[in-house]
C-alpha cells in the first residue's frame, strides 16, 4: 500500500531518472516507484526506453497511471510498453533536460551518466531530487529514501512545494 496520497488537480509530474541497465534490486525498486506514483495519480515522467526507465514505466501502468515517456529519437515504437505518452524528440541524450523540465520532482534509482547529467539538471534548476537505490556519488546534496513508497511520498510534497512557490 502507498504512503502516497493522492493530489490536486493538475497531476504532479515525477520524473523517474537511473541507468538503461540495472541490477534486480534497482529494478524492483523502480517498478515500486512507478506503482506509488500511479496510486497516487501523478503522473510518471521518464526517457520512455529501458532498464530503469521501463520498470518504473511498466510499474505505473499497470497500476492504472500515465506514463509520459520523453525519446531521444524520432520513433514512438521505440518506447517502452509501459510509456503511455510517447514523445519522440530526436535530441538524443539532450532530451535529458526536457525529462527534468517537465517534472515537479525527480527519483534517481540507480544511475550512470545519464542520471548524473539529469540529477546536475536538477539541482542547478531547482527541480526536487530524492534518490531511492540510487548509485549517484554520496557528494550530491540529495534526500536518499530506502523505500520506493516513501520516496515517492516525499517527491510529491516536495513537487507540491515547489508548485506553490
């Protein structure tokens, strides 16, 4: 059961960020994360392709929720089945600032390059971080929650936080 409650109108957009390839324990981490973010009808903002990305994605829609996933290529088959909204942009890996644009906050799990690029993204917007199994360097000033529903939780107050400011 989440933790999560559900929220006003218009949905909050949690962007889920973490490494193409991953561990089991990453990866059931993000499916959790896309589970709790659909229970508490947000909608899961993500780069739409696999490893993370796809757990978190198919994590949320089977539970219900909608899932927006942001390409960096010019095909929406390429999508994760999970991704609900496919948006093919053809910017490669700078679509990574259109996924921490478009969210009210952000989950890292996991994480490699990419992530890294999408996590300094955030902090230097503003845009809330929370790390949840995440492998970005213990430097970066951000909240690290264990559990999935918890981090999902304490991304949607602070998204609705940053909403009010």
């Amino acid at each position: 059961m989440s933790r999560a409650k559900p929220h006003p109108s218009p949905a909050l957009r949690i962007g889920v960020i973490g490494s193409a390839t991953a561990d089991d324990g990453a990866l059931a981490a993000a499916r959790a994360v896309g589970r709790a973010v659909a229970e508490a009808r947000a909608v899961l903002v993500c780069g739409g392709l696999g490893g993370v990305m796809d757990a978190a994605a198919r994590g949320a829609s089977e539970d219900g929720g909608t899932v927006v996933g942001i390409l960096p290529g010019d095909d929406a088959r390429d999508a994760s089945s999970g991704v609900t909204i496919p948006l093919p942009t053809g910017l490669g890996e700078a679509r990574n600032t259109l996924v921490v644009k478009a969210a009210d906050a952000v989950i890292a799990v996991a994480g490699e390059w990419g992530t890294l690029n999408e996590a300094a993204m955030c902090l230097k917007t503003g845009t809330p971080l929370v790390g949840v199994h995440d492998t970005l360097p213990a430097e970066l000033p951000i909240r690290r929650i264990a559990d999935p529903a918890d981090a999902v939780a304490v991304a949607l107050d602070l998204g609705l936080e940053r909403r009010s400011q």
